[in-house]
C-alpha cells in the first residue's frame, strides 16, 4: 500500500510539473508546448488541443452514422467485445472517458441490466417454497433497482459530444445509473480511488498529453480497478495494410465529405490512426503509468486493439 501510494504521488507530481511548465511557457509569450502531431501536420500542444476540438464539434451530430459507413457497423461488435472483456457485474462504478455520445455507457447498462435480470430469476427459482405474495413483493423491490446500483459517468471534453450522448439517452430511455460530467481526460474532475473500471474508446489518440491521461486513469481507479483501452491500432500484416491504407485514404474522407459534409475532419482521423503508437509502444506507456498486468488484443488482424491493465 506504501508504495502503491508513493507511486500516485509520483504521477500526480509530474503532472503538476508538466501543466505548470505549460502555464509558464504561455506567460512568457512562448509556443505552448512542444511540436505535435495533429494529423501529418506539425503543431504545437495548444494548437492539437484546439483543432482537435474542432474536429468533434464539427462531425458530432453526424458521429455515429460516420461510423457505422467508415466501419462498415464491426465498430458494434468491437465494443461488444470490450464490455465482455468488461465483465461488469451489478454495483460497478464506471467512468467512460471521451464518451460523449453514448455507446459503451449504454452497453454497460444493457450488460448489467442483464446480468441482474438473471440474479433475479436464480433468486426466484431458489425461493421456490414462498408465497405469491412474498414473490411478488420480492420481485417489485428489485425491479426499480435493475442496475444493482451500478452507474456510469460519461466525461467528455467536448461539449456537443455530450449533447448528442445526452440526446440519444433520452430517445433510448437510459438515466437510470447514467451520469454526464464536461471534462479533460489529462486532468479528471473526480477524486482519486473512485472507479471500479476505466474506458476509453476510440478517445486516447485524440488526447493531446497520452502520458497525462494515463496517469490520470491510474488515479481515479480503486486499487484492484481495471482500465480498458479500445483504440484503431497498427495492421502487421503488409497485404491487408497496403488495403487498409487504400481504404482509410481514399475512401473515408469521401464518405466524410459525402455524408458529413467535412472532408478535412475524416482525413486528420486517418492521419491520426498512422500517428499513433503501435501495440506494443502504448502497453510500455500503459505500463509506465503504473498498470500492471497490461496487455492486448488484436482485433481484425490489428485494425483495433483492446488493451487492458488493472491498478493494483
């Protein structure tokens, strides 16, 4: 436990320090931040931050139907996997970063909805000797409590994101156990030791500071808590790479400008997939973080990749 927490103090230093030598550059008129990538375009920290906020004001209302045409609809069955990979059983207390619209809170409270719904029928098959009333009442109190009192908190730092996320909720009829909360993934709003599992899907290659937002997992999970990760990633195999690079650059940004009507957004989203850390690179900065127990799954020879790390 000691050194658990000479660890968090540790990362939650050289957070301090990095957002402080930000602030410092600023005030004295320089480049906030080193260069980055914001696609294959050089930037610095402030201007990635800012264009990449843009990109997801700009597509939000048009997200999720950018996916299932860019997907072909496997986006559904990748995020499937990673709430069975999940595993959540009811009073899991789950934080979804760059979330905003929706889809893994609303898979968390399907899968926990189910899994209560089948604690209650073991219950009943094994209290087969009471009465119709005693059943009933039984069955009455735990009906209002389908989640076991899960809940999920979707944290994003974009604000139309979550109008959508907030939007669809509310024609799909979640707010049960669901909670929608504006925030950075490199400095988190919550206190430290609060979450059973953190996930972040298709939102890590978008953050400007990975180091930070790692970190920051690490903080607000319980000890013995889980981070899961679902991101695009790199494709070993060199046939199915060269058909995949032929797709995501001639096609997508097509299909962004076609159905979108934002050409330049899609293309930085290619861009990004290229730019970012391979398998093995982001398990090392999972790893560096504080996660043990890290590792990964290929999905579609690599297209995605699932990977998982538990703080302990």
């Amino acid at each position: 436990m000691a050194a658990a927490r000479l660890w968090r103090c540790r990362c939650r230093c050289r957070a301090l320090l990095s957002r402080a030598a930000v602030a410092l550059r600023a005030r004295r008129g320089l480049a906030a931040g080193p260069e980055m990538h914001f696609g294959f375009q050089t930037v610095t920290e402030e201007e990635r931050r800012e264009k990449i906020y843009q990109v997801f004001e700009n597509v939000a209302t048009k997200y999720d139907v950018m996916n299932d045409s860019m997907t072909l609809g496997i986006h559904r069955v990748w995020k499937d996997i990673l709430l069975h990979k999940m595993n959540p059983c009811p009073g899991t207390l789950l934080l979804d970063v760059a979330g905003g619209t929706g889809d893994i809170a609303f898979r968390f409270i399907n899968y926990v909805r189910s899994v209560r719904q089948r604690q209650l029928q073991r219950k009943l098959k094994d209290h087969q000797n009471l009465s119709w009333q005693e059943i009933f009442e039984s069955y009455q109190k735990d009906k209002f409590n389908s989640l076991g009192d899960s809940q999920v908190v979707v944290c994003d730092i974009n604000r139309e994101m979550l109008k959508v996320g907030k939007q669809k909720a509310q024609h799909l009829g979640y707010s049960e156990g669901l909670s929608w909360v504006l925030g950075n993934a490199e400095e988190l709003p919550f206190d430290d030791d609060k979450f059973d599992v953190y996930t972040i899907a298709f939102g890590i290659r978008n953050v400007t500071r990975i180091d930070l937002a790692l970190q920051e997992a690490y903080r607000v999970l319980k000890p013995g808590g889980r981070f899961l990760c679902l991101e695009f990633s790199h494709v070993s195999n060199p046939l199915l790479s060269r058909l995949y690079d032929l797709y995501s650059f001639q096609v997508i940004p097509v299909l962004g400008e076609v159905i979108a009507g934002d050409w330049k957004s899609y293309q930085y989203l290619v861009e990004s997939i290229r730019q970012f850390p391979p398998q093995e690179e982001l398990k090392a900065m999972i790893e560096d973080a504080g996660f043990f127990k890290v590792d990964y799954e290929n999905l579609n020879f690599g297209i995605v990749a699932i990977h998982s790390g538990f703080k302990l």
